[in-house]
C-alpha cells in the first residue's frame, strides 16, 4: 500500500518537479556556455548574455528550493483537508500510511533538488575556473577518512544520511501538523494554520538552544575521548533531537487527521 | 448480519447534536432512502460509516465491525462533492481504483464509460462537471462492495443524466450488497427504494417500505414527506 | 412494454396489473419467454426486488412460470389467460357501472347509449 501510495504521489509531484529540475541543468549548460564566451572575448553583448544567463541560473535554483517545500505544503492541504480527502481517507489503508508516502516523497524530492544544486554547480563551473578542482578534492578527502579511518567514514555517512532524512521529515511535518492542528477548527482554518505554525517553530528553537547549551557544557573544554568519538555523539545527539522532534509533530498530525477530520 | 447498523449513534459536533440516539439497521439486498431536509443528519451518518468523523456516543457497524481498514474495502461512498484527483486523466484514475480496491471491476467501468464516450486520456480537470458526476458513479458502481453509500447522487443533475444514474443503480443491483441513497429528491428516486428512512434534526422519525406507505396513507412517499416536513417546520 | 406508474398506490399492485394486462392483451404470446427481472426493471424504473416479487405473484396465479435456469415464460395455458381477460373485463365493467350510475343513468338508458354511441365509440377504441 505504501509503494502505491508513493507511487500516486510522484505522478502528482513529478509534473511540476521534473520540468524544473531540467530548467535548472539547461540554465547550468547555458552559465558555462557563455562563461566560455565571455572568457575568449571582449564583447558587451556576451557579457550581457552571459549576465543575463547567470540570472536565470541562480533563480533556477531559488525557485526549485521554494517549489519544492510549497509542493510539499500544497499537496498535504490538497489531499487531505480539501474534498480530495473523501477519497484519500476512505481508502483503505491506514493513517500512517498516508502520511508516511507523503513524507517519503517529500525527503526524496528535497534531497533531489539538494543533489541537482550540486550537479548544477559542477555544470556551471566545469573547466571555467579555479573552482575545477573542487571535485577531485573532495575526492581525496573521502578516500582519506575511509582509508584511515575505514569503519568511521562509512558510520559518519550514514549518521548524515540519517540526519538529512530526519531534518527533512522534521521540516514536512512542522508544515503537516501545524496544517493538521489548523484545519481541525471550523473556522479561521488557515490563520490558525500559520499561528500553530510558528508556535512549533519558536518550540522548536526554544528546545533546540537549550538543548545544545546543555549538551556543550556537558562535555567540557578537555575531553579525553577521540575527535573521532566526540563527533559520532554529537552526531547521535542530533539524530535523537531529530527523531524526538519529529515524533512529537508525527504523533500530533496523525491524531488530527485521525480523531478531528473536518471534511466539508 | 444487517450489512449497516446504529446503534444509539450521537454525534455533537460544533456545538450542534447532529445525531441524536439513532437506532436503524439495513440488510443485504435492500435499495434504501435515507430522506431528510438539508441539515437533518444524512451527511453526517455517512460520514460516520465511512469513518470520517468519530462517534460522541453509541456505536456505527459496517458488518458487524466499527469503521476502519476492513469496512472501507466493502463500503464504497459516493460523496456530494468531486473528489476525484483533477490532475488525473482517466486512465489513470481506473488505475488508481484498481491499484487500492480489490473489488473493483474494470471491465464493467470500461463498458459504462464507452457507453459514454469519454476519451480515456481526457483530465478531470478538463471534464464538464456533468461528466465528473458520471465518472465518479461509474468508479464508485463498478465496485462490487457490500454497501454503497450515494450521498445526494442526483442533486443538481439534468434528467437525462438523473435517469442514468437510477438505471446504473438497477441495472448494478446485487441481492448480496445494499445500496442506501440519501436525498431530499425523493419523486425522483421513489421507484427505485425498498426502504425509506425519514430523518429530521437528527433523529428517525420514521421507518418503512414505500409500498407500506402508499398503501397506509394512500399518497406517495414524497408527497407524505411533503406534508410532514411542513408539520417539522414548526 | 408500457408502465403507467401512479405515485400514489403500492408499486408492487400495480406490476402486477401492468403484467396481467400485458400477457392478457396479447403483448406477450402463450409460451413466449418473458425479459429478465433486471431488464424490466429498469425499463420501468422500478427496483429489481418489488419486479421480482411482482412476478412471483403471476407465477402464484399461474400466469406466469420459471425454468430454473431458462427465466421466466407466459403460460401455454390459453384458458388461464382468458380466464384472466374475463377477470380484467370484468373489473373494468364494474368500474364503468360504478361512474355512471353515479352520473344518475339507470340500467335502460346506458344499455340504450351503449347501442346508439356504438358506431362512433367503437371505432374511436380499435373495435
């Protein structure tokens, strides 16, 4: 059920995300292109091609960020709490089903779009400038952390795996139970929806703070465990943030959804 | 087993008792109205058996089981509004059906919507809403559900189209599922029903056969409707 | 097949009457396989379940018989038709009896414009 929900989701989100994603690619061919240009010539008109290209290239980006956690937004409030949630909900499968297809696809379009920015930029830059040789160092610093450190560079990547799937879990369901909470009211649905929005987020910071004033003066200036050690718990304490904040939001947006459904 | 079943069902809501006490059981094989004024409840019952919306008090059975996962594979709920996804073309949308329902015949949706003549490939967004309406009927009949649940399928339909859907009602009957239609249309629809239940302000007020009906007070259902509802009004 | 459903009288009577008066006219011959259940339901706009009983009532009166798995089919029992017809004729006669000697004729004076409008009538009826 949850493979076909996911499914239906990236044929909805697929229409919009994909055109973009390749306006992002093209507009990085067209920065290099004219860059090249630019660089073998003196001419006004290329440099203002050039500059023009460069434009489109940074909103390409911007906009692919924005569009990407509005998506994520719109098709939370278009399935569920608009009349499509008489289909959505009276299928059978389970709450968390639902939401969780939501979230899955949410992550995999975010870390998509993270991905894409990455390629982009080696695109735009590649044999342009000094920048080339980004690339082949961070290669070495990968082959360096594994070879000396072999079990610790797998761990760290899949702490960070781990850590950029919670952070965008955390992000859809700040959006999803703030939504949840709002529309549970019968009226002023939307304003609430933005207050209960910003009261999580200021909850959010207010914990996240304290939390890591704590966590710093516990470890102290002088700790004798390894660089090593030290990073992997400050790696773990993030995830057990991450996941704490996400369940709290999950378990809030699933009780909505559940027990105070108010379909018109 | 009666396939539907309330048992002292109360539902407040928005500081209004939408549902008070109601007691009522359908069985296999009957085509039921459930008539009311606008306000009365109906929507609010379906609602409840679909398992959108949660008791305040008393119990709603779907064979014997409180909504959830396994009723919702033998309900199949044609709501008021369009709810079909608009990004969907047609195709897809019978996939969608297929893909989440086991109980749903392809065969018989691909021979009513060529009946029809809709293309296949045509978006929802792109229907006239009078297509939508038919669509949505056709997905949710050729469901070989236990219970269906049409909450007003006629309202606001020219009558060609009115007279589709009652005889997509007849032609679909099952002597194994039962069929509850709400409605305050009731001339339209009065041929077609076993049972009606009359509902007012939450309430039954009253529970029979149409045939017992005519013959007690000699007139037809919904001119007794007629009578009583101005009787309500007070 | 013609259904004239009035809204206010039980559905189910008045399957019956229109079945009766279809077999008895001649609609349907002696033997002839009638529609399904579903078929003349829906031509009539009625619910499968009161045609049905509708039509279980002709079998009680022996209008009307099943083969398991064939459907339903007029009897070849002409003398049970006309015994219907003669019944249906009758009920009409009554009927007509009834409003005119409420329009204050006695039993000469219909005999007498039954003789005199005949030409007309008649032929105004199909006769």
């Amino acid at each position: 059920m949850l493979g076909k929900l996911m499914k239906y989701e990236f044929r909805a989100t697929g229409q919009t995300m994909l055109p973009l994603l390749l306006f992002l690619l093209v507009s990085a061919v067209g920065v290099n292109l004219s860059a090249r240009i630019v660089d073998h010539s003196d001419s006004n008109a290329a440099q203002f091609v050039a500059g023009i290209l460069m434009f489109l290239f940074v909103m390409a980006i911007l906009v692919l960020s924005v569009m990407s956690i509005f998506l994520m937004a719109q098709r939370f409030y278009k399935n569920f709490l608009t009349d499509e949630g008489y289909l959505m909900f009276t299928l059978p499968v389970s709450v968390h089903g639902l939401l969780w297809s939501k979230i899955f696809v949410s992550a995999i379009w975010f870390v998509a779009v993270g991905l894409a920015d990455v390629l982009a930029a080696f695109i735009a830059t590649f044999k342009v400038s000094a920048v080339v040789n980004i690339a082949g160092n961070i290669k070495d610093m990968f082959s360096y952390i594994t070879t000396e450190y072999a079990l610790n560079g797998a761990a760290f990547v899949a702490e960070g795996i781990i850590i950029v799937f919670l952070a965008c879990a955390g992000m859809c369901l700040l959006f999803y139970a703030a939504m949840a909470v709002g529309f549970s009211f019968p009226r002023h649905k939307w304003l609430l929806s933005v207050v209960f929005f910003f009261v999580f987020q200021l909850v959010l910071q207010i914990f996240g703070l304290g939390g890591m004033f704590t966590w710093v003066q516990s470890v102290g200036p002088a700790s004798t465990a390894s660089v090593f050690a030290q990073v992997h718990t400050s790696m773990l304490v993030v995830i057990a943030a991450e996941a704490a904040f996400c369940a709290i939001f999950y378990v809030i947006t699933a009780l909505m959804l559940k027990k105070k459904l108010n379909l018109e | 087993m009666p396939i539907f079943e309330c048992r002292n069902l109360t539902k407040n809501y928005g500081g209004v008792q939408a549902l008070s006490n109601v007691n009522l059981t359908v069985e296999s094989g009957r085509i039921v109205g459930l008539l009311g004024p606008n306000g009365s409840g109906k929507t609010t019952m379906i609602k409840l058996a679909n398992g959108l919306l949660t008791p305040t008090s008393g119990q709603v059975l779907i064979d014997g089981i409180a909504p959830g996962i396994e009723t919702k594979k033998l309900v199949s709920y044609l709501p008021e509004r369009t709810y079909i996804p608009l990004w969907m073309d047609l195709g897809q949308l019978l996939d969608f059906f297929a893909d989440f329902y086991g109980d749903f015949r392809r065969d018989a949706a691909m021979e009513m919507i060529s009946h029809l003549g809709i293309d296949m490939k045509q978006k929802v967004k792109e229907m006239s809403k009078g297509t939508r309406e038919k669509v949505q009927l056709i997905m949710v009949m050729s469901r070989a559900a236990r219970l269906y649940m049409l909450d007003e399928p006629i309202g606001g339909v020219d009558p060609a189209t009115r007279d589709y859907i009652i005889g997509t009602i007849i032609g679909n009957y099952d002597p194994q599922a039962a069929v509850i239609i709400s409605t305050h249309l009731i001339a339209d629809v009065e041929n077609v029903l076993d049972d009606v239940i009359f509902i007012n302000k939450g309430e039954i007020v009253l529970q029979s056969s149409v045939d017992d009906i005519r013959q007690k007070y000699g007139k037809s259902v919904d001119a007794l409707f007629r009578e009583e509802f101005r009787c309500w009004e007070n | 097949m013609e259904w004239q459903l009035d809204a206010n009288a039980p559905i189910y009577s008045q399957l019956i009457e229109s079945l009766e008066l279809a077999i008895v006219a001649g609609q349907f011959s002696p033997g002839e396989r009638l529609p399904s259940v579903r078929d003349m339901a829906l031509e009539a706009g009625v619910n499968p379940n009161t045609m049905q009983r509708a039509l279980q009532e002709l079998e009680r009166n022996g209008l009307v018989f099943s083969q398991r798995t064939a459907g339903r089919f007029v009897t070849e029992e002409r003398r049970l038709i006309d015994e219907a017809k003669k019944a249906l004729a009758g009920k009409n006669i009554r009927s007509f009896l009834d409003s005119m000697s409420r329009l204050g004729y006695g039993k000469e004076e219909i005999i007498a414009l039954i003789r005199s409008d005949t030409g007309e009538a008649m032929a105004n009826a199909n006769i």
